[in-house]
C-alpha cells in the first residue's frame, strides 16, 4: 500500500507538473502571438503612414506654392513653409481669369455627365444582371471590350458625331458622349447579381414589374453603388481635358482644366497662381471623396469581389 500510495502521490506530481508547463507554455505562446501581433500593427503603421505621406506629398506642395508669395518658389534653398501666407495668388487669378465660369461650367458638365452616366449604368446592369435575353453575355462582353479601346482612338469618330448632330461647341457636345462607362455598366451588374433573389421573387409574387422592382425594391439597397459611380463619374468628368478641349471652341465654355493649360501657356507663367488654380480644381474632389468615402468603400467591397 506504501508503494501504491507513493506512486500515486508520483504520478499525481507528474500530472501537476505536466498542467504547470502547459499552462506556461500557453502563457508564452500567448505573449509571443500578442508581440507578434503588436509588430505586425507598428510595421503596418509605419508603412501606411509612410506611403500616406509620398501619396500627399504633392498636394501639401500645391497648398505650400499657392499660399507663398509671389516667386518665392524660385528662391535658393528648399522650403516646406511659406514665409508669409498670402492670398495674393488666387486674388491675381480670379482678377485676371475668369475663373468662376470655368468653375460652373465644370461643375454643370461634372452634374449632368454624372446623372446620365448613373442612370444608364444602373439601367444597363440591371438588364444584364436580371433580365434574362438571348445574347445577353455577348452583348456585356462586348461591351466590357470597348474599355480596350483607346480614348484617343474615337475621338475623330466622336467628333463627326457631334458635328452631325450639331451640338459641337455646346454642353452637350461634353455630355452626351460620356453618357454611358463599360466599367460603371460591369460594376452595377455585379452589385446587382449579389442581391438575394428571394427579394427579387417576393417582389414578383407580389405583382410589380421589373421596373417597379428597380426603382422601389433594388435601388434603396444600392446606396454604396450609387456613390461609387457618382464619385467615379464625376472625378472623371471633372479632370477631363482632351475631350472638352475638342468638344468647345468659345472660351466662354472652357472647364478648369483647359483654363489651367490656358494659365500655364503664358509667355512668363506664374507658378504661385498656377498652383493657386490647381488647388481650386483639386479641392472639391478631395472634399467630396472624404464626404463619400464609407460609401465608395463599401461599394467596391460589395461588388467589385464577386
């Protein structure tokens, strides 16, 4: 019994010992994984910040050159702050430009390129995605290819269309081509392919068609969409040169970035009220975008992965 009694009072030990270092080696792995896990969020840290940084470098260089006087940029010497902040640059450019009308003719340009573009990329993925039709895959693919096309490669058969029609030196010599995107078109059918279809059927059950379907049932689910392509479409429309340098002839019709090509082409530009004008361009984009960002996050999540 002695000796029954002291094995089992040995092995119990052994038992308690083996619990002990199990215990203590959960705890180490536990505290290798949470410095693992703490290193890994500094190196992540520092690399978003670090490419946060060369990402708005530019723009901080924009805000530093428009706000600095007068050919202070030409000075000896590399300068990360104005030495006086001054307004003088956009005084000189809204004085000598007019720049409030390149302003609203970008911004009707911008609103209207982006209404159209919105409602016929939401139409055509709807159908794509939804209605059923015979050739309906040769037609998306078709056209997904034009997305291959070169801007620059239509540009002269865009412009016999316009001149046919007889809008070129007008608006909607702007608006009209850009009315439709194949990326927004493939961006709303995947949205649109990732909704239930038990929503879609109860809908049906219920007696509405697919137009009464589009507007009551799928669009209050496609807010992130929405905003997707709003933002896209109207950042695009808002920077574009090449077309609304060939679509409009009176320089009363000119957007920001034909005005800023105009500033920069004079015989002595200066930079300060070059920048000051890119600014002006700039920040309504950057405004809008961090208004819109959940959205714009959420919509490429939700559709662009599936």
């Amino acid at each position: 019994m002695t000796q029954t009694t002291a094995l089992l009072e040995i092995s119990e030990a052994e038992l308690l010992g083996d619990r002990k270092a199990a215990r203590l080696q959960r705890r180490r792995e536990r505290k290798g994984s949470t410095i693992g896990a703490r290193r890994g969020i500094v190196w992540r840290t520092a690399i978003a910040t670090l490419v946060s940084i060369i990402v708005l470098f530019p723009l901080y260089w924009m805000v530093v050159v428009a706000f600095s006087p007068r050919g202070e940029v030409f000075e000896p010497g590399l300068r990360f702050w104005p030495s006086t902040w001054t307004l003088e640059n956009f005084a000189k450019v809204f004085d000598q430009y007019p720049v409030a009308t390149w302003f609203g003719n970008s911004l009707v340009i911008g609103v209207f390129v982006t209404a159209f573009t919105v409602v016929v990329n939401l139409l055509a993925g709807y159908a794509f995605a939804r209605l059923k039709f015979r050739g309906s895959n040769v037609v998306f693919l078709l056209a997904l290819a034009t997305m291959m096309i070169p801007v620059q490669a239509i540009m002269v058969a865009q412009f016999k269309l316009v001149s046919g029609l007889g809008i070129y030196g007008t608006y909607w010599g702007v608006i009209l081509p850009g009315a439709a995107a194949a990326f927004g078109i493939f961006l709303a059918r995947q949205f649109f392919i990732g909704i239930p279809d038990e929503i879609i059927e109860a809908a049906k059950i219920d007696g509405a068609g697919h137009l009464r379907i589009f507007i009551q049932v799928v669009l209050p689910l496609c807010k992130p969409l929405i905003a997707v392509l709003t933002l896209l479409t109207l950042m695009g429309s808002w920077n574009d040169f090449a077309w609304p340098l060939i679509a409009l002839k009176d320089n009363d019709l000119f957007t920001l970035p034909i005005g800023l090509l105009y500033l920069k082409g004079q015989t002595s530009p200066d930079y300060n009220s070059i920048m000051a004008l890119a600014l002006i361009s700039v920040l309504p984009m950057v405004l809008l975008f961090l208004f819109f960002q959940r959205y714009f996050v959420q919509g490429f999540a939700r559709a662009g992965i599936k």
